[in-house]
C-alpha cells in the first residue's frame, strides 16, 4: 500500500498473491506583603565575568547528541474489533504502528485489506484506537480533521501530490461516518497514483478511520465504488458499551 507498504503490503501479498502497492501551567506568584526596613540596603559588587576566547571555547566539553531509531512497525497482530464480509480473491493483514500522536510517541493497531476490483485492485486500511482533535469551534471531536491528519501521515506518501475535498457524508456499518475523497498523484518512482476516499466513526467510544482507494486510479469513479462500499456496508463492530480505550498487547520477548 502507500506509506505502509514498506511494512504490511508484503505480508498481505503473501496471503492474497498481489503485488504490493504501494509545559505544564505556572502558577501565580504568591502576593506580595510590605515589609519595614531597618537598615540601608547596598547594592553588591558582582565580580567581573571571564570573557571566554578561542582557548577557552576549545577546552569546553561538546555533548554528543544521542538519536534514538524506533521501527515504526510493532510485529504484533492486533485485529480490529469487527467483523466484515470480504470478496473471494481478498486478504488481511494486522499489525501495529509507533504512530506520533497527538500528545505523544503510542502505538497505533491498522488492519489491511486488499484484493481485485472492477477496473484494478483495492486497499482498505482501518486505523483504530487513536486520539482524535477536538473540533475547533467545539470540544467534539473531528474525525475529519483525523483522517486528513492521519492520511499524510500513514496513509500516502508525503512525496506525493495529496489532494482533498470538503467534509462529506459516508456510512459505515450502516451508521453515519464523516470524511471526504482523496487522490495522490506524481508519487515517488514505482508507486501508482491512486484515488479513493475515508471515512472516519466512533463507536462506543472507539475511533476508527477507514481508508479506501484503487490502483490504477481510473477504477474510481466507476463500479469499483460501489463494490468497496458495500465491504463497508458488511461491517459489524464488537466494541462494547462503555469502552474508552483498548489494551494493545505486548510482545513476547
């Protein structure tokens, strides 16, 4: 797939035999309370400050900066809580990403999809269990503002041409789900442009982003579109009631 083909697309071609695609707040100072002064207060005397030259620069110790490298790919298979009905000719693959979220470094779980369309092949990445940013005129949440964040960051190469359109309606699992199409194009050499859209749902209190494209592109518009929404139609989601987060699994040593 796109961004993640380095990482999960080999393991789906595998199992469906597809080429892989690709500060904390101060508190106030405490009052003041005036104070008698019985005597004169001078003023000391600073010594005078070394003016550091080339001998001296050179004698100072230099730190070492320290890079630390993290595997973006966590080789745990973590699925998603639902279930979908996929076309003969389909696959899956499950892992987890070191995703930079919002607050900080976590771990994101994706399941992939892949498989034939009409017109050529399809990918539907799920990102699930993921911080969302609050809308900027409420507290609610904006999962369109995710998928636009999350699809840059995970979904499509920054390399590419990334192009999107306005918040649009979708549905998910027969329930009402937000984002917009998107389409990439002028990618880096051996990557397809592709096209497709997102949509993004909560659910008990779980966030989920479904991402869907073709390549070649000219797939969408087309019947292709249709095939891919009814996969999403067959979704059923096994999130419980009350549910705010999900434990991601470690991994045995």
């Amino acid at each position: 797939m796109r961004q993640l083909s380095g990482f999960a697309v080999t393991i789906l071609a595998a199992v469906i035999s597809l080429a892989a695609c690709s500060g904390g707040e101060q508190s106030a100072p405490a009052s003041l309370t005036p104070v008698p002064t019985a005597t004169v207060y001078v003023r000391p005397t600073l010594p005078p400050v070394a003016t550091l030259d080339a001998t001296t620069a050179a004698a100072l110790p230099t730190a070492t900066p320290t890079v630390t490298l993290l595997d973006p790919l966590i080789d745990i298979e973590m699925p998603p809580p639902l279930d979908v009905s996929l076309p003969d000719g389909w696959g899956a693959a499950y892992r987890t990403l070191v995703s930079n979220e919002i607050a900080d470094v976590g771990v994101l779980p994706f399941a992939l999809y892949g498989g034939p369309v009409s017109g050529g092949d399809a990918r539907i990445v799920v990102l699930w269990n993921f911080a969302s940013v609050a809308s900027g005129t409420s507290q609610t949440t904006s999962l369109y503002t995710d998928g636009l964040r999350l699809l840059r960051q995970h979904i499509v190469e920054p390399q590419c041409n990334i192009s999107t359109a306005e918040e649009r309606n979708y549905t998910v699992a027969g329930q009402p789900a937000s984002g917009t199409v998107f389409s990439a194009v002028d990618c880096p050499e051996g990557l397809s442009d592709t096209r497709g859209w997102f949509a993004g749902i909560s659910v008990s209190g779980v966030n989920f982003l479904f991402y869907v494209y073709t390549e070649p592109m000219t797939a969408i518009p087309g019947p292709a579109e249709g095939e891919l929404q009814a996969i999403l139609d067959s979704v059923v989601f096994h999130v419980e009631e009350g549910t705010t987060a999900v434990t991601v699994p470690t991994a045995t040593p």
